[in-house]
C-alpha cells in the first residue's frame, strides 16, 4: 500500500481492508513507517520505532493490523522504553505489559513506537529537553499542545489515524484542538491505569486517545474500557457499544456556553468568532443553546493553589521514586527547571494542606455535577487562542515557583481543567479553522459522569454536518505535510 492511499483511510477503514484480505498488516505497517520516515524530521512527534510481532490474523479483532503509537508515559510495554519524556528516567524499561497494553494488544493495534511528551506529562506542550520540541503539522513554528502532543502531531501528519493519549489537566484535548483532531477525555474510571498504578494525580488522569474520525475513538474506547481487580473507581456500563451512539441521533440538547474563561481573561477573537460559528451549527441542527452560568464552587485564586498543592505533592512522591529507582540525583542535571521548581514546591506541602486541596476538588467536582442538572451539554472554546509558538512557555519559567507554572498552564489552558476535576467526560472536535492562519480551531463539549455516549452522538452529528477530516493535514503536498 502506498503512503498516499494509507492516510486517506481512518482505522476502522484499514481494519475493513484487512478483514477482506485486500492488504496485509504488514504492508500497513510498512506504509506507516515510512510515513514516519518522511515526516517525523519535521515534527518530531515519534521519539523511538521498534520492530514488532504483533501479527493479528485478519477480523480477529476490531483493529487488526491497524498501525499504533503508544504514548512516552500512562502505558507499560514489556521490553519497550518508557521514559515519561525526562532524563530522570532516561533509559526506564518496562518489565511487564500494563492492563492498557494488553487491551491495546486484544484489540488488534500494531504498536510500532512511542511518541512524545513533555517532562514527566507536566505541560501544556510538548517541548522536552530529552527529545527537544514536537511542531505542529499545520505551522512548524508552532506548539502542538501537550502533553500528548507527540500524538496529536503523529496523527494529524498521517503517521497513524490514532494515537494513544493521556489526560490530567487536557492533555487530549489541547493537541486535539491544536492539530486538527477529535479527541475524548473519557470519564474518570473508563480505563484501567493497572495494575501498577491505582490512580495518577488523584483521579485526575485518564486514558484514552486522538483520532481523525469519531468512529476511531469510539471503537478503541470500546476496546479498553472496564474496571480492573482492584481499581479505586468505577464508571457506570454504557448502555450500547460507543461505536454504536456515533450514528445515533442525539436529540435536541440544551447547551450551555461559557465563552469567558473562569479566571477572568479574555478569549481571543478568532476563538470567539470559531465558538459563534459553532452556536450558530448547533442551532441549525435543532440545539438549544445559550448562554450558561457555570460556577466552579471557589474562586479562582483557591482553586489555583489547591491545585498547586495536590499537583506538586503527587510530582515530588513520583520523583524521589524514580531518582531512588535510577541512582539520579534531583537536580538541574536531570530534571526541567518548571519540574524541579515542582518539586520542591510539592516538598513543602504538608499533609493538612494536601487534605484542604482535595476538599477544594471536591467542592469544584459537586459544583460543576450541579450544571448538569440545567443542561445535557456544557460548550466551551478547547483553548482560548490559537496554537502559541514554540517557546512561549519557556519565557521566563525558571523564574516560576511550583504555583506560578500552574498558573501558567492554566492560564493558557483554563477551559480544560475543571472536568478532569469532576471526572466528567469531555471532548474536543475541530469543527472550524481561524480564515487569517488557517489553524485549527477546537471546541470542548462536556457532559455528565459516565455519559460518554451522549458525547459521541453529538460528534457525530456534527462530523456529519460540518466534515473536519479533510482539512487535517493528513497528505503530503510536495515535502511537507499539508492539504
């Protein structure tokens, strides 16, 4: 199979291809690979490729054969490197598949490299000093968002039609909404972090996915979803498969909109003319929206220092493990001056204060649960500007505390946040691109615990109403990737 005909199929599409016997997991396998070849000097989005022997037979499973990139952190292959994008952990292999590996496995992905992260998932791009910085396909002097970046870059370029990704802050929306892709944070105890981990940022992480197609997220959600022995949380069944309610009609849904961030900055006008836009779509296919009063229990202040608090104390507990496990010191030899600005931040955290940011969550998650009761889904700008240029977060960060780099991230990323907080799914879908830049353009749709099928009716509608995967840059034109 030739590159130009791998990258106009989705997964499902090439999982179809193979159950019909008209192509080979090798030969897509083949075809990614040198997609990689020809595009991964410029983005910098796969950090290490490795030989596979994967070898599903064809129809075995949903995805069989299809070509798979597995994120530098969240998921433990045996054998394979995982060095959560730090020289702290900088040669780290895994002994043993994680519960996530082996359902990637069952599913029937070909996983054949790892892609890249910031420092230890700890941003909102993806600019590590390990591997250096992951461009954006649509403009390579640009971010492509973080801390799944590496995926959202591989996926958009055409590498593979989905990725894996993580989410503790909006690590799969922000690059979803930066490279042109859909991307899900499902519910909070959807996927297994098992067996070696019970919860990461207590609760506030996820696992999951970006794609070019709803019906590829929907799939592979299909495929890892369910508790493991022993996980802390439990997400109620879905009613019907994921990949069923993407062509199901959702219904007339009343939407709420919260244009302006919570912390009080202004969205910037091309996002503001992109969420008018996608008002407007709604309206047209039968939503009622308006504008919605979404309170997040604190002010903004407190919410930003109990996350500070919670975040740097769960950092500084990972770090002193891995430095113990690899002999390394905690120094600016190993780690990120934001990281390690993290981590002494997280040292002095006590425990009655850790106690305090975990009842500020609270207050945050029964808040934001309240706003359901008024609306099926929540609608707000994925970022509130475009994809900044590379460099942007470095400015001045060495002069940051732990707090003042929270600050930072949230400042650039405020619309995400709160929803892993509640656990609540949320996603992002590019329904619209800025007409100066033609950047991407993402939009977030939250709704309420375990209603990740509501989510996917609504992407579907609207992928069908207002097609985004043609505009991705998912062909090559020339040497460089575009459309």
């Amino acid at each position: 199979m030739q590159v130009a005909e791998y990258v106009s199929y989705d997964a499902v599409g090439l999982a179809e291809l193979v159950a019909r016997g008209e192509v080979a997991p090798a030969e897509l396998e083949a075809a990614a690979r040198e997609a990689a070849r020809a595009v991964n000097p410029r983005i910098n989005a796969v950090v290490e490729t490795w030989p596979t022997d994967d070898r599903p037979a064809p129809g075995s499973a949903p995805l069989a054969g299809v070509p798979f990139l597995i994120k530098d952190i969240g998921v433990a292959m045996a054998g394979r490197r995982m060095e959560l994008g730090s020289r702290l952990a900088e040669g780290n292999v895994a002994g043993a598949d994680s519960s996530l590996m082996r359902r990637f496995r069952r599913a029937g992905l070909v996983t054949f490299g790892r892609t890249a992260t910031p420092e230890m998932a700890y941003s909102n791009t993806t600019e590590p000093v390990l591997y250096g910085a992951t461009r954006n396909p649509w403009d390579l002097a640009r971010s492509a968002g973080g801390s799944s970046g590496g995926a959202g870059a591989a996926v958009a370029a055409g590498v593979v039609p989905i990725a894996h990704a993580t989410d503790a802050a909006g690590s799969i929306r922000i690059p979803a909404a930066c490279n042109g892709l859909f991307g899900l944070k499902p519910t909070r105890g959807r996927v297994s972090m098992g067996p070696g981990i019970d919860e990461v940022f207590n609760g506030l992480a996820v696992q999951g996915s970006v794609s070019r197609t709803v019906r590829d997220s929907a799939v592979l959600l299909d495929q890892i979803r369910g508790p493991e022995p022993g996980d802390p949380y439990y997400a109620p069944e879905p009613s019907r498969p994921y990949a069923e309610e993407v062509t199901r009609h959702p219904g007339a849904l009343r939407i709420g909109v919260l244009a302006q961030t919570w912390g009080g900055d202004r969205t910037t006008a091309p996002v503001a003319d992109a969420l008018s836009r996608t008002v407007r779509l709604l309206e047209s296919l039968g939503h009622q929206v308006e504008e919605a009063e979404v309170g997040l229990g604190v002010d903004w202040e407190e919410f930003l220092l109990a996350s500070a608090r919670q975040w740097t104390a769960n950092l500084a507990a990972s770090i002193d493990e891995l430095a113990a496990a690899f002999g390394r010191p905690v120094d600016s030899s190993t780690l990120e001056p934001p990281i390690l600005a993290g981590y002494h931040y997280g040292q002095r955290v006590s425990g009655a204060q850790f106690v305090t940011a975990l009842e500020v969550r609270n207050r945050v998650a029964r808040s934001l649960a309240r706003s359901f009761d008024a609306y099926d889904v929540l609608l707000t700008p994925t970022l509130p500007e475009l994809p900044v240029p590379l460099g942007t977060h470095a400015e001045g960060a060495e002069a940051l505390d732990g707090l003042g780099w929270l600050r930072r991230l949230f400042d650039i990323s405020p619309f995400t946040v709160a929803f892993n907080v509640a656990g609540t799914p949320a996603m992002s879908v590019p329904l619209t691109a800025d007409a100066g830049t033609g950047l991407p353009v993402g939009m977030q749709f939250a709704a309420g615990y375990g209603l990740e099928g509501r989510l996917f009716r609504l992407a579907g509608q609207l992928e069908q109403a207002s097609p985004w995967s043609d505009r991705t840059p998912a062909v090559w034109a020339g040497d460089h990737p575009g459309h």
